[in-house]
C-alpha cells in the first residue's frame, strides 16, 4: 500500500513538496483554504492585466534551485528581468544602482510558477477547504474540517504561517515551542494605475525612509501590461504592522501621497487602486537550520519559506529538502 502524504497549505514549499513525494510514489492529498496555489507568488487581477502583489521577483543560490530555474527558463515559465533597483534613502533623492544580481520573474505574472508546479497534481489538491484540525489515531492522522474528516493519511506535513501551524502541533513539543518562537510581520501593498506615462528614471526601488520599502512598475517586467501604467507599492513592516488595522481606504489614500513624496514628483492621478494586506508577509526571525521541521516522532513535517530563511527560493528548497528527508525515512 502507497504511504499516504497529507499536506496542508498549497503555498509553494506544499506544491514542491507534493510533486517530490507523488513522483516517487506516494499517495499525496492537498487542502488549502485558497481558490489558487502559490502562497507568496500571488497575482491580483484588474481591468488593466494581471498585477503581482505578493512576492515581486525572485533569485537562486542553491544549486537544487539553479537548476529547476535554469528548467522553467528553458520552457518558457519564467524570465530574467533585467533591472537594477535604485535607492531612495532620503524623500526625493532616487540613487540609482548597479547590480549583478540575476532576478527572475514569472513569464506572464508571479502566478505562472506556482500553476506550472500544480500542473501534473492539481486532481491532488481540494481548494476552498479549510482544515481545522489534525490528529493522531492509530498511528495514523486524521485530517478535519469543521464538517467531516476529509483524509486518513500516514504522514503530515504543514505549509502555512507559523501561527496558523500551531492548531496543528502538540502543545508544548518542542516542534511547538519551535514554532511559536518565529514571528511574521505584515505588509500592506496597493497598486496604482495612471492612465499617462509618470516618465520616470527609474522603474524599480528599494525605499528606506517613510512609510514604504518597495515600488516597482509592474510593466517594467516581461509581457505585463505597459500601458496604462501600474506601479505596486509595499509598505515597509514596522509601518504596516503599526497600521494593520486601518481601512483600506486609508491606506491607499496615505501610501499613495507617500509614493509621489518618496518620488519628489507632484501628485497625478491614478484610475485604478487596489489595497492588500499581506497578515504574514516576511518572517522577521526566520529559521535557517535545515530548512524543515519534523516531529520527534517524523510523521508530521512543517515547511515554508520562514523555515528556511525566507523568500522565494528559500520556499521552494523548504519543500523539496523536507520531501526527500521523507523519502529516507520511508525507506
């Protein structure tokens, strides 16, 4: 009889995670709570295209990731974008800068990653299902929602922020204690579209003063909408954390009038917004020792981009080193 791999969250560590454990000829179920995969890789539809919101671009290291990059590349799925971000430290004073650094992004939006990874399992994955509970029984777990059991598997394993994680674990183990130790801080994010050319010098900063931390012309990447042109706007953490609560109204009003102050420009026009709040964006401690986290028992494994130093890569290696610890112990 196959092992049976539930996994909850379809972020992109769970999308990796599945296709390593389904390839190798596991029996793999997936639940998120979502009506798409990809986690950070998030993209918000409006009238003027597709507008990435969550992650911005990514980079590899690790020669796992190279090589799966190097792949996506090759078929299309991603794209070098070729910039360099300035910097603004001081409010209308933009530095521009040199960098060496290979980003990449999704080939028509951030979202083309995780829909490529959920490909060849998406009959393995039951969306709009919120997963409530998991417990041991008979050396086995059963997965819940607030309805039904809907899962019998051998193994778990979590891909979800560390807060939403904790439900699942046992109180005061140290994967537990673990857990509760890593902290996520928020963003908000909000795009603006303007219908004329802003004619700016830049396409992209790192903002390190105000409110903001990131601006980025979403049409500065391969084929994004160019015009109208969209700007995405990511408040810096203190800040959003300092005004998670606020209404979406006031957020766009206030980081909107901050983009044009960090630009030194005048005021123009946008018609169109849209206002996000990431809850648990970045993590501000993340882990950095396997990159994975198993039970003492190794029957319930938690991955995610906070458990392996953060962002893009940092997720996808999250999934795959935590896959293949698996598969040794199965063995």
């Amino acid at each position: 009889m196959p092992h049976r791999v539930g996994i909850v969250g379809c972020g992109l560590a769970g999308l990796v995670a599945a296709r390593v454990l389904s390839s190798s000829g596991c029996e793999v179920v997936v639940w998120d709570k979502s009506r798409g995969p990809g986690g950070r890789l998030a993209a918000k539809r409006s009238p003027h295209g597709d507008i990435d919101f969550g992650a911005q671009y990514f980079t590899c290291s690790d020669s796992v990731f190279i090589e799966q990059v190097d792949k996506w590349v090759e078929n299309g799925v991603v794209v070098p974008w070729e910039v360099s971000p300035a910097v603004i430290d001081v409010p209308g004073r933009i530095e521009a800068k040199e960098s060496s650094t290979k980003r990449f992004v999704g080939s028509l939006k951030m979202t083309s990653i995780s829909r490529e990874l959920e490909k060849d399992i998406k009959s393995l994955v039951h969306y709009e299902t919120l997963i409530t509970s998991v417990t041991r029984h008979e050396n086995q777990w059963k997965i819940s929602t607030n309805e039904d059991t809907v899962g019998v598997v051998d193994t778990v394993i979590v891909n979800t922020p560390p807060k939403q994680a904790l439900p699942f674990l046992e109180q005061n183990s140290e994967l537990h204690k673990t857990v509760n130790s890593v902290h996520m801080n928020p963003c908000w994010a909000i795009s603006l579209t303007f219908s004329d050319p802003l004619d700016l010098s830049i396409e992209s900063a790192f903002v390190n003063c105000g409110k903001l931390s990131w601006i980025a012309k979403n049409g500065s990447k391969a084929n994004r909408t160019q015009v109208p042109e969209t700007w995405v706007l990511h408040a810096n953490p203190e800040w959003s954390n300092d005004n998670l609560e606020r209404s979406p109204s006031d957020i766009e009003s206030l980081l909107a009038e901050e983009f044009f102050t960090v630009l030194g420009i005048e005021r123009k026009r946008y018609i169109h917004s849209i206002v996000h709040r990431w809850r648990y964006s970045i993590a501000k401690n993340p882990l950095s020792s396997d990159g994975y986290l198993l039970s003492q028992d190794k029957t319930l494994g938690v991955c995610g981009d906070w458990c392996n130093n953060g962002k893009v890569e940092g997720a996808y290696m999250s999934g795959y080193l935590l896959a293949q610890q698996l598969l040794r112990i199965k063995q």
